[in-house]
C-alpha cells in the first residue's frame, strides 16, 4: 500500500485534532473524508486539516471505496455501532479508548474485526511514549526478575480543567456516554500498561468515590489491588481531581526479585530509574537511562507540547504497519476488551464494597 487513506468519524473526544494533525504531518497517510454529527464541528476540522469530503452521516464514510482505515473518536458509547459498521464494510479500524463501556459491546466490536478479517485497533497511546517504551524493553530482557509487585497512578485535574472543549465534557462526565469516571477514562490507561509490561489481570478487588467534584454524577477517584496470572499483585490509583503542574499525572514501580524499576512519564523531567540487584558491581544500584528521540522520531518537536508527543509516535507507527501490512497494526481490541473485562470488574467490585471480582474472559 503506497497512501493509506483513513476516514475520520467524529470529532466529540480532542484526540481526534491530535491524531489528524499526526496524519497531516506523516508521508504517505491522508484523510480524505469527515463525519460528523455535528455539522459545524466536523466541517471546521475539515477545513483547518484541507479535507475536501465532509457527510454528516458515518455510514455514507465507511462504505466509500477511497477509504483504507477508520478512525473512530465519537462518544464512547458509541463507539460499537461505528467500529461494527466499519467493519462490516471492509475497513481496518482504529478506536479511542475505551473502546466501549459495556464488555458486550466490546466483545461484539472483537468479534466483528474478526469476521470482517479486517485489523482492529485500540488507541493505548501511552504505551507510545518513549519512557513506555523503555520500560517494556528493560522488562522485557528480564534483568528486574521475576515481577512481584507494581504500582500504578495516572490521573487528570479534570475533563475540563485541562482544556478539553465543553461538548466533549458534557458527555465524558455523563455515565451514559462516557461509561463512568476517573476509573474507565484514565484507569483504562494505566491498565492496558500493566497487562502490555506484565500480563493478564485475574483478580481485582477496587474502591470508587467522589471526593471533590460534587457536580459529577460518577467516580473523580478510584484505587484497585490487582492479581496477575502468575501470582504477583498490583496496585492502580487514578483521579480527575488532581492537583499537579500540567494537570496531569503518569507513574509507575515495577519490583521485581532481580530489580526495581520507576517510570514518571509526565513530571518536568520525563525519566525511567532502574535499581539492579546484579552480583557485578558495575551494574549494581540505581541507574537514569538517557532517553532521546529516535534518528527517525517523527516528530517536529517544536510544534508538538511535551505531553502529546507520544500521539505522534502512536500514529507514525500505525500508519508504517499499515503500509507495510504487519498485522496487528496495534494494540488489538482483544486488548481493548480485556482492559474492559478489568474495568468492569473493578465497578462490580467497588459496588460490593470491595469484595474481589474476576475479570469476564
């Protein structure tokens, strides 16, 4: 494939304006056309991205035959209907997350990409930034051991509070659309890097509350212990409430029998530390690896900010897989569901008061 060519339904959640200014930006990718809904939103993302086509109605995008892929960025309540029906049609499709907010739904945009035997995506663009992407590699030799315990919190200040237009507020703070708070939106995140750097969640015993947004009519914190397949145990905390410089928040520990490791993806000086435990002691202690961008990073990093760089990188190497053919073109949405199952496990827990919960699957 020498151009992929994508259809863009929806511009309700921001990341679409991130993701659109990636492909603009990246040699051989293109939108070529715009749905939306919403006529005046979507025809003013068409005009600021030069897309000639724009049609108020999905399914007038998906079965156009100068379409390769779809990216789906509506309601996350909707985002079923829009994955299914690309799929359907024959279209490669790359969906925000979550990419549901029932594990229905999910298993049935799982199930579709499937039969359809097109690629399915899922947007965990935090596995994209280079910190992430360090720590699978450290992970990955198996210098920490084995994993015993991790530790998780990722969080916002708040739908709002960190500039996210009002119409995408109003439907990330309405459970019906957004699927609930803190611990679907953000949590989802910190989940699928647990699952991508150490495996399968199995167990989930979660806690949900309102702490500081009267106003919202769902969970501004959650905090959830994890079991892992093998037996190690974790922790997850997120927030829409935070309190901190940019508004947001993206850490990790991972201790392992062999070592430690800490990532701070969002602090003022974005770091990965790692502590060996080896007999040598050269290697032995607390080292900084130096992260810099690739030779062939594409980013023009002057015109991105700092804390949505990884977006870029997330497309870059969709669009490359994609023309390449290597599939999958990303994480799957058998990744999507599984965070899924995690997440509605973590609901039914926090509903019972706590008990322990096994994730679907």
């Amino acid at each position: 494939m020498t151009e992929v060519r994508v259809g863009m339904i929806s511009w309700a959640h921001v990341h679409a304006e991130f993701r659109a200014k990636a492909l603009a930006e990246i040699p051989g990718a293109r939108v070529v056309a715009i749905a939306d809904e919403d006529a005046a939103r979507g025809k003013a993302a068409a005009d600021r991205f030069g897309v000639e086509s724009y049609v108020d109605d999905w399914r007038d995008l998906v079965t156009r035959d100068d379409v390769d892929v779809v990216m789906v960025h509506s309601e996350n309540a909707r985002h079923a209907e829009h994955v299914i029906g690309a799929a359907e049609a024959g279209k490669h499709v790359f969906c925000e997350k979550p990419i549901a907010t029932t594990v229905a739904d999910a298993r049935a945009m799982a199930d579709a990409v499937r039969a359809a035997g097109v690629d399915g995506t899922a947007a965990f663009v935090s596995r994209f930034s280079k910190e992430a992407d360090r720590v699978k590699r450290i992970v990955d030799t198996g210098v920490l051991g084995r994993i015993l315990v991790t530790r998780s919190f990722i969080g916002l200040a708040g739908i709002a509070e960190i500039g996210c237009p009002p119409d995408m507020t109003r439907w990330m703070e309405d459970p019906a659309l957004g699927g609930g708070g803190a611990w679907i939106d953000e949590g989802s995140h910190g989940i699928d890097l647990l699952r991508w750097l150490v495996g399968d969640i199995t167990e989930v015993s979660a806690f949900t509350a309102n702490r500081a947004k009267p106003g919202l009519d769902g969970e501004d914190i959650a905090v959830a212990i994890l079991r892992y397949a093998d037996g190690g145990l974790g922790e997850i905390g997120t927030v829409w409430s935070l309190a901190a410089d940019i508004g947001m928040r993206n850490a990790l520990e991972i201790y392992g029998t062999g070592g430690s490791l800490v990532m701070r993806a969002t602090d003022p000086f974005p770091r990965v530390e790692v502590y060996r435990a080896d007999d040598d002691p050269l290697y032995r202690g607390w080292t900084t690896p130096h992260i810099e961008p690739d030779a062939a990073e594409p980013h023009d990093y002057g015109s991105w900010p700092p804390h949505t760089h990884h977006y870029k990188r997330e497309v870059a190497a969709y669009v490359e897989r994609v023309r390449a053919g290597t599939r999958p073109f990303g994480p799957t949405l058998d990744d999507g569901l599984a965070c899924l199952e995690v997440i509605a496990a973590g609901y039914e827990s926090a509903a019972s008061g706590g008990k322990a919960v096994t994730p679907a699957g």
